[in-house]
C-alpha cells in the first residue's frame, strides 16, 4: 500500500461550538482526533475557536464598512485561506449546525464573489469536510447543509467528507465526558466508536488525498470556469438556447 508524503499541506479546523475558552468543547474532542492523524503525518495544523473572536454578522468581507464597530474575520479569513484543507466542526442544537457554524458560513459566502489568479472563484483548489457532534440525531443533516455551502462557494469535496458522534436520544454525556451525574465513566464517551473513529480516520486522510492532488496539479484549469474569462466574453462551448 503506497503511503503519500503529505508535509507540503496546510489545514485548519474551525470549531463552531457555542463554548468558549478555555471551557471544553465536545465537539473540540472529536476534532483533536482528526487533527492528531494530520499531524503524525506532518500537516500543518491550525485550530479556530470561532466564538473567541469578535467576528460581524453580515455578508460582506469587513464589516466594519457596514456599521461594525469590530470585525475579526478579516485576520481569520487569511489564516483560512492560508490552508489547503478547512475543516468545519459543529455541535447539532435542534437538530441543525450552531449559530456560529452558520456565521462561519455567511463569512466564506461574503469572499465567495473574489477569484484567484485564473480568475477562478477563490476556494477553487481547495478541500474542505466537516465533523458533527451531539445528543440527538442530525449528523447527516447538517453534514448535508455545510458540505453543501463549501462547494457552493468552491471548496471541492471527496468522498466520505463528514465524520461525526451522537449519543442516546435525550439528555446524557457528550463526546468526550469522563462522569456523568457525579459517576465516573470508563472510557471517555464516544471514544470505543468504532463507526465514529472510522468515519473520522477515513474522512481525515481523503481530505489530505484530495487537497495533494489539487495542490499538485495546480488546482483546476481554468479551462470552462473563469469568472474573469467569463466577463471578458469567453464562453468556450456554450450556446444561448435562444439561439438554437
């Protein structure tokens, strides 16, 4: 079985938990997984803790332009873009991604309209999955919501792109606690999982397969989608039907 040499790649975990430091973050746990695979094979591994910052509802690039008294998503935005791999982790609540998953999202959506140097909307070349954890079900829902939203904006998605844990439905231990109601447990919650440490291997190191290859290959030709080409009047095969 070839190994691949990933150590030319970046990725950076985005955590959207409604917790803040330096208080544990479930779905934090599960993404120490991930990023611990990643960094055995010498990624290069950046961590966000998006509700520690001060980051602007709204959907344009700064917000301080809109009324914003602050905005860090400017600073964050390049810590993004600095990486080859966005990886997007949230809690489920009410059976959707947080609050500041979808933040997340209408920020990456605000750059969405900027290109690259082929004049390719920006994340062309770029991997992205998501992990998801909770107490309820919805991990495929709201896997199907944010791998949407990536590849919307341009983030190419590989097979088994999501990852994710959920207990018993109803109230109890969240991934990673270790007592529950003043009793100790064994193991750490979620931890013995064989589906939930699969999933996040597997998805893991397809994320690192695809961002290599793009990364390699230069990301996609421009060849059929360049915005830039596009306004300039190219329009390689494609035929107005009206002119049919």
């Amino acid at each position: 079985m070839k190994k691949n040499d990933f150590s030319d790649l970046k990725a950076v975990y985005v955590n959207c938990t409604l917790t803040k430091s330096p208080d544990t973050s479930h779905t934090g746990s599960l993404m120490e997984v991930s990023m611990r695979i990643m960094t055995k094979e010498n990624v290069s591994v950046d961590q966000i803790r998006l509700v520690d910052h001060e980051v602007a509802s709204g959907v344009y690039p700064d917000m301080t332009q809109y009324g914003w008294e602050k905005d860090e998503w400017p600073t964050l935005f390049a810590r993004i873009m600095d990486a080859d791999i966005l990886v997007v982790g949230t809690p489920i609540w009410l059976g959707e991604k947080s609050s500041v998953a979808q933040k997340l999202i209408e920020r990456l959506y605000a750059m969405s309209g900027q290109v690259n140097e082929k004049g390719q909307y920006l994340f062309y070349g770029k991997a992205g999955g998501c992990l998801v954890t909770g107490n309820e079900d919805g991990i495929k829902h709201c896997a199907m919501g944010i791998l949407y939203s990536l590849q919307h904006v341009g983030y190419s998605i590989p097979p088994q792109a999501d990852c994710g844990w959920i207990g018993a439905v109803g109230p109890g231990p969240s991934y990673g606690d270790t007592e529950w109601k003043g009793d100790k447990l064994s193991t750490p919650i979620g931890f013995d999982s064989e589906f939930t440490n699969r999933n996040t291997t597997f998805m893991t190191y397809n994320l690192m397969h695809l961002a290599k290859m793009l990364k390699e290959q230069g990301g996609y030709p421009s060849y059929g989608n360049s915005r830039e080409a596009w306004d300039d009047g190219a329009r390689w095969h494609f035929d107005n039907p009206e002119y049919r």
